[in-house]
C-alpha cells in the first residue's frame, strides 16, 4: 500500500486558473496563492442561481483506530462529480503549529485527499497569521489603553482577552507581564493560546461579510472594568484596524482534490471551545456556486454536528438536506471493548456491541428531522459478517448504510454512496435545531447534555447558575450553547466507549465569546494551548536535495 | 499637492504578470500572491549575463525633516529606465506592527512609490509571518527540551533565544513564565522582540540559498549551558523545521512602481542591531537580471552604508559600483541648527552649517573608495542660493550634487541624476572595505568609531574586551561587528547634530549573532520591542463601504 504523501506525490495537480475555471469563478474573482491555491472574491462571482443542497458529513465518536470523515468528505464529494453533480467540497483549514508536534495532519487520506498537502499544512494563504495578527494587535491595544491611563478603568485582575501563536508552545500558557517597571506597562497574570482557540476565530468563521466581522469584533468582551461592567473590543477602538487586518482572510481559499475536483478550505475553529466548522462564508459561496455542497463538522456527532446545527446553521440561516455519519468496523469494535492491538482480528461480537455508539448518534441525527446515511469507509480486513451486523443495526431505523472504498479508489469507491445521498439531499430534510433560541441558557445546556449526551443528571454550581443568569440580563440568552466536553465518550469520562447512561455532566466553568455569539459550556479538562512531546515530530522535519519537505507527512 | 495615498490610487497599476514578463522572467518563475505582488522562483530564471552594475542609495543623518531616501532609491530605478537602462530596484519591506503604531510607511513618497502600497504594508507575501514562526518554533523547542529533562543542560538563567511578534508590544518585553506549575515547565525570564530585530530576519537577509540558510539557522545559539559552552539550534534540532517554514520566504517579491517598474521587496531587518538591507538573494537576482540594480541601506551612511559595505557586501562577496547620497536643503538646515518650525524660511547660512554633515558623509564614503554622487531631494521652497552652497561643498570632494524633482515629477524629475550615476557605475569603483576580515574584533569596533564616526576616544569595558577576546578563541574572530547607535548622529548623542567631534564611543553592551554572521555592539539604548503611542493610528483605521483601507497611510 502506498503512503498518503506517496500517492500525493503523484498526483497530477492542475493550475488553480483551470480548477476555478471548470467550477464556474471567472478570472476576475480569482486571486492566486501560486500556482496551486487562489483566495476567491466573492464580489466578483457571476449572480447565484438556486442555492444548492448541503450534506453534513459527520461521524462515531472518534478512537485511536480513526474513522476517516475528511476521507469521507472527499470522496463523497469526487463520487458526486464522477455522477455528474455539480459538487463543491468544504473543509476546514488546518492549524500549523501542531504539524511540529505530531505529524501534520493533511486533508483526508489514500486516494480521497486534498493538495497540495504540503502548502495547506504549512503557511497555507495567511489566514491564521492574519488572525493571529489582529488577535494580538487587540492585546497590545489593551495593555496600551491601561499604560496610557486607563481611561475605561479596566481591573487588570479581570482582562479575560490574551494573547495566541500558532504554535504549540506550553511555556506561554500562564505568564506574569510586563515586568520591567514604569516603561513596560503594569503587570498582571496572562497567557497565550494557540489560534486556533481565538474567538476571532470563530468569529472568521460565522460571519457573513466584512461588515458583519467588524460588528463582531467589536462585540468581543475584552475583560471587565473596576464596576465589573464588560469592557468591549470597540471601546479600545481596535475593530476597525483588525478589519482591515482580515479582509483577505475572510475569502474562501480554493484548492483540489486528488481528482481535481474544487474545494474550498476556509478556517478551522477548535472544536470544543468554539463550533468546529469551516466559515459560513465558504459554505454559502459554494451553495451559490455548486449544485450540491459537502462539508464536514469536528470530532463525532455529539460534539461536530450537534455544533454544526445549534451553532453554525442557526446563526447563518443555514439548513442541512442530507447527513453522512461515517462509521468503521475497526472504530465500532474499539467501541465495543476490543484494544487497538487485537483490530486486526475479525469479532462481530464486538462490532455488535460498539454499534451502540453509531446507534445513539442516529437517533440523536433523528432528533434535527434528519435521517443520516451510514457510510462504511472500508478496511481491508473488514468482513461481510461485520459489515452485515451495521447493516442489520442501521437497518432498524431506515437507514443506508453503505460500503465505501474511497480510501482504496478515490471517489470510484464511493459511487453508491454519492446517488443515495443526492437523492436524498434532493428530497431534503424537515431540519430543526435541537432547542429554540428563547430558551434560558441553563435549560440549553441541560437539553443537549440530556438529549444529546444522554445524561442521567446535569450539574450546575450556583456560581455558574448566576453567570448564565447575568447574561441573560446582559442580552446574551439568545446565544446557542457550545459544549466543551471530551470528543471520545457521549459522557465526560473519556474511557466510556460505546453507549454510556447514568452518568452526570458537570459544568465547571462557563465562558461568553459575545463576538462569536455563544456561550462556551465546559464539562472537563480543556487545553488552550498544546505542548510538544517529547520527542516533536519538528526534530524530523527537512528539505530535501530537491526542495522537497521530508517528515512532515 | 495631492498626497501620496491619492496619488497612489490613482496610479494605474500592470498585473504583476505583464510586470515580470516585461523584466524577463519567464511565467514558470513567477508565483504570483495575488493580482500585483509574486515571488520569484530563482531556479526557474533563465541562466544569468553579465552581472549588473550596483549602485547603493544612502543619505545624511535623518532628521524630522526627512531626507527621502527610500524616494529617490525609486525615482532613480524610474529614470534609469526612462534614459534606457535596464534596472531593478531592491527595497526592505517594511514591518507590520508599527503600522498601527504610527501612520503605515509605505514605500516612498509623491510620484515616486512602489505599488500596491496598502498590501505591502500588511500581510504582503507572509515573509515576516514565515519568520515569525520559525522563530517562535525555535523558542518552543527550546523550552520543550528543557520540559522533557535538559538533556544539553541548558541553563535557565542564561537562555538568550527570545520569542517574537510582528507588533508594537511594550507589555511583552520583559515576562515571567512559564508558570502554573508542573505541567507547564520551568519559569524564566524571558521576553519578545519584534519580528524585524529576530536573528533571523538577518539571517533570511544574509544567506546565499536554502542550504546556507539552514547552516546559518543551526548556528544560532540559543544560550549557554551549566558549564558554560553554548547550546545551538541544531543541538536541539530545529533547524530543518525553521528552513522548511522559511522555504517560500526566501524566494523575492516582485512589485512595481507608479511608473510600472520592477522592484524586488524582500527582508527588513532592524539597522541597529542588525545590518538594515534587503536580502542578499534579491540583490544577487537582480544582479543576474538587469544591468543596473538601485538598493538602499538604513538610517544615514554612518550606519547604514558602513553596514552594507562591511557587513552585507563581505558576507555575499558584492561590490557596489557607485553610491547616491541623498540630502535635502530643509535636513541640512536642521543640521544647520535650525527648528523644524523655522524650516520654510530661505536660510544659506545655516545650509553652509549643516553641510558639514553631508561633507563628513563624502569623506567617509570615499574611504570605501567610492565618490558618491549627491542626490539633492528637491522641496518647492529651496531656493538657488541653498542648493548652490551644497553643490560648491560637493565639488571640493570632486562630487557631484545634482537636483531631483522625481517626488514631484516621477522619474522625469531624476534624469539627469540615472545619467550620471549610470556612467560612474560602468566606469566602476574600487571598492574595499573598511577593515580586514583578520583584525580582531574590538580593534574593528574602533576602527568604524573613529573612522566613520570620528569619536575622540572608544570606551570598552574589561567584561566587553574579554568577552569579544572569547569569541575570538570560539573562532568568530573574523565576523565583521555590526554598530547599534543613534541614527540621529555621528556621535552617540542623538542631539549633537552636524559633524560633531571631541565625543567619546561606550560600548554599553555586546552581542553574538553567530547565524547572521555579526557581532553586535551597542552603543546606546537600543529598543527591540517598540510601544504603542497614546492614541495607536490602529484607532483610525477602517474599511469603508469600497472595501478601502482608510487611515492606514
């Protein structure tokens, strides 16, 4: 079997002229990252016709075996085009700094990837360094405001607004600054995280245009000022300037597909903290540009697609027509107790038992008025008898569950899979969210514990209790929920594989991205900023006599 | 008069593609970064004639009154081509976060710019983003090395690899961190700088190609160990990373001037603790593809043109075959002892005072053995008499001083000045630089403070002169030293303007930059993380409703 990055080097790329071209983007809309990626001006596109159908690719909780949802997502999407629909695929960017920490992560895998692997998992167009940029430009403004008096009386003990690298980089994640005296400022506890983590970030991602950006960011709460009033990103006057410093940023990024079918890769929020989805603006451009539109949401169902709905649709008016929930016989097993060393072993006992998993994410799929189709993405090793007991499973509810080879074939692999979710997508969907924006705070997050999660009880400090309770007065109780929880159980014990009850969720801390529009739930241990392991993938990392990036892959 | 940002929009600007075919780059050489910037791929240039002729542009000590040197560096590039010579300009480009700061510098003035100023002002082709990374990657690796155990028992207290932003952040001067406990590592002091002081920046600037680069990179020593011996880059593996993120960086950007033609921007790093110039690779490629290539070096020639002839030129074995030393009536009247308020007033006497700025500038460039020509940068209110003292001054040097409209008129406006720089730059200099490669390194200290300064007296301290003696046993004995001082003055007394004497040189402090290639000494306060001012231009700055950026310039 050839490797990801072997079977990417002899792929045959076209000029992004001639990708953008095939799609329908006139040159005029077109503006090239060197030969092999292109920023799109939406200003420029021709008038859209009909929006076209948006399929939600999403998946089992997430195990070492891996499930392969971008695999999926691009298959699915070459497949589509292979079948003659008009098809445009969007993912997420991916982060550059944890590329030097475990091997970079690419975009999808075997014959279902993205190129050019190496440029997407590098600088790619800027997008993160401009945000990163403007991130840290609001930092440097705050701490100005306070060295040149304080004006907006801020308390240097409530600045909840830090600073962010992309970079894997524990050192920063807790620092005391500026020391140095009277010339550096006034020194207070802060730290970084990793931008990906940024609310603007996520801000990027759910905003409409320029204009709805900026109000965004200036709705972004820096910290709280002596009389615990929230002090705003406009109040320090930076909005405007990290405007201008994301203008190009907020153009979706145009690459392709192995089979040189488009896709737009276009921001990348983390997905516990944040909403995990690539930005509406890529969504909505490829609905105006293609017939049939494939995106992804992060981690399993739980987290990605339940965000992807209550989150992403809701705020952007978005509706899904169609769901994939990507599932593995390995995965399923993994859920069904056997370790990663004994996969190679057939057990239909075990895919039995770890189905659960794929079953609780069905009937939660069923609850937004949309019935999913199972995509099987095929290991060799998988026998008819394991695959027959997800069939037999996915059969009670409905639903396809259908073998796909993408990984082996490229979108060949996965035909059968694109004609039933295009006919269903045709057909569309009865889509609702899980929980009306007038419900209380509180209530949304005991909905999608209990409903989602499947929680025996939900806890809730006082003092988290009356967090909600004053931003609801602050205006805030319309936000959707964004629940930062373990992506690895539907429970917050990270071992409870397959379909765990009777367990508690604790809130333990509540946090307002008032620029993003949601309030961030957190229900465990969430990391902000990475480290490197011991030994960083960086150490292995070279150009080749050829210019060609050697251990990055 | 319309002021350089109307003039800039109205100009009518040639794709990039036109730009470059035009100065005979062939398309598969050409990476294009949008519509009007792209980077140069060297190895795809058709092999090289006969290396072009290289003429430097430097100025007197900068006043308030600006001299115009970057201008007339572009003015001279246009009239080189309106007389029929095939030329190309090699600038910096310039640094993202101090644009907030003050009103964004763009590059040139009047009729004399390089295009598109707002793009190269912001993100341009992420070169200082690329550096940015790497230099924080290093920083990472540093710290994750002494996380997982300190192998290369590295001492805490004497770590000098900082971190770096693209901001003016006063508040990260000087930290603490890491903090919070076990799992963050252990705390230090520490600090960022600005992306342009990073070593390397200069390092970028310096190297002949990748390969260089990445033995350059590996060279960096990141601090000493518990016995004293310095830890380097490589010891802790970085080095194939760094190059891997800086492998685009390297390539030149190619824009263009009002008037259409090819000017390369690449690197910036800081003129004090640095050498100032543009990268050695762009300077070489223009060398390989035009017959005369304008460049510029930082603040006055005291500094700047010292550097570029003892620092970048020995290192890239370059040799300039003519310089322009610009000067303006209004700086030499403030030479002159003349407010900034009292400018516009015709005033011959003080001219005749100031000129002893300009005439020790001469005299020192002549020990380089090269005659400058002097670039009068033309104000409406000069008057006969004031220009006249100049060009007397000049003609007791043998010197020309030739009158430059090209702020007002373009190209057009410097003619008569391409004319004669042109014919000095074929006939050729005998260049040599100030000192040998064999003197050791506080004698070349006191060699470019008395020479070129002319300080009475050179003050090292015993910890300096051991510490430069035990560099020199290291074996980096042969670097050339690279001088922080003022720019404001010969001396290092940022008021004593003219051609001040009886003043003594203190070596505060002295710095390895054993990548770059330098031994930094400084001799005066030396800021490499910049502040913000009480009201940031970023408060200012906005898109309008064209999508516009306004407030920037």
């Amino acid at each position: 079997m050839p490797t990801d990055i072997e079977i990417a080097r002899q792929a045959t790329l076209k000029p992004i002229t001639e990708v953008a071209a095939a799609s329908g983007v006139p040159d005029e809309a077109l503006i090239p990252y060197g030969k092999y990626k292109a920023k799109i001006d939406r200003d420029a596109l021709p008038p859209a016709a009909a929006p076209g159908k948006l399929i939600l690719v999403t998946a089992i909780n997430p195990t070492p075996a891996g499930e392969g949802k971008t695999t999926t997502s691009v298959g699915l999407s070459d497949a589509l085009h292979r079948i003659g629909k008009k098809t445009l695929l969007c993912l997420r960017e991916p982060s550059l700094g944890p590329c030097f920490g475990v091997k970079g992560g690419g975009a999808g895998g075997g014959k279902s990837q993205v190129m050019p692997m190496d440029e997407i998992n590098l600088h790619f167009t800027g997008d993160f360094h401009a945000i990163t940029s403007a991130h840290n430009l609001l930092s440097a403004m705050i701490d100005n405001h306070i060295y040149w008096g304080n004006a907006l009386e801020i308390d240097l003990r409530r600045v909840t607004w830090r600073r962010v690298l992309d970079m894997n980089d524990r050192a920063l994640r807790q620092i005391v600054g500026p020391l140095g005296g009277v010339s550096n400022g006034f020194p207070r506890e802060t730290g970084f995280d990793i931008t990906v983590a940024s609310e603007i970030m996520a801000i990027l991602c759910l905003a409409s245009d320029l204009k709805d950006l900026q109000k965004r960011l200036g709705d972004i709460i820096i910290g709280y000022r002596r009389d615990k009033t929230p002090a705003f990103c406009r109040d320090v006057k930076a909005d405007g300037s990290m405007t201008v410093l994301l203008k190009d940023a907020i153009m979706p990024n145009l690459v392709q597909t192995l089979e040189n079918n488009p896709a737009f890769l276009h921001g990348g929020p983390f997905a516990n903290i944040a909403h995990g989805c690539n930005s509406v603006i890529a969504t909505k451009t490829a609905l105006a540009m293609a017939d049939y539109v494939v995106t992804e949401a992060g981690f399993g169902a739980d987290l990605g697609a339940e965000k992807f709905m209550d989150v992403k649709c809701r705020i952007a008016g978005l509706k899904p027509d169609a769901i994939v929930l990507v599932a593995t016989v390995r995965a399923l097993k993994m859920n069904g107790g056997v370790a990663k060393k004994d996969l190679t072993e057939p057990n239909v006992d075990a895919v039995r038992k770890g189905a659960v998993n794929l079953e609780r994410h069905i009937e939660n799929l069923n609850k937004f008025g949309i019935n999913p189709t199972v995509a099987i993405n095929h290991f060799y090793l998988d026998t008819d008898e394991e695959i027959a007991v997800i069939q037999e499973m996915a059969s009670k509810f409905g639903t396809d569950a259908v073998i796909c080879k993408h990984w082996a074939d490229g979108g060949a692999g996965a035909e059968e899979l694109a004609k039933i979710v295009a006919a269903k997508a045709d057909k569309g969907a009865d889509f609702k969210p899980l929980y009306p924006d007038e419900m209380p705070l509180a209530d949304k997050i005991e909905t999608v514990a209990r409903e989602i999660y499947r929680a025996e009880s939900v806890t809730m400090s006082p003092a988290v209790k009356s967090q909600l309770k004053q931003w609801e007065e602050m205006g805030y109780g319309n936000f959707p929920v964004c629940m930062a929880k373990t992506q690895y159980s539907f429970s917050t014990d990270p071992t409870a594989l397959g379909a765990p009850t009777g367990f508690d969720v604790t809130i333990r801390e509540v946090r307002l991205s008032a620029g993003a529009g949601f309030v961030v739930a957190i229900a465990g241990d969430i990391m902000t900023m990475p480290g490197l392991p011991k030994v960083p993938s960086a150490e292995a990392i070279y150009l080749d006599e050829n210019g060609q990036i050697e251990g990055l892959f």
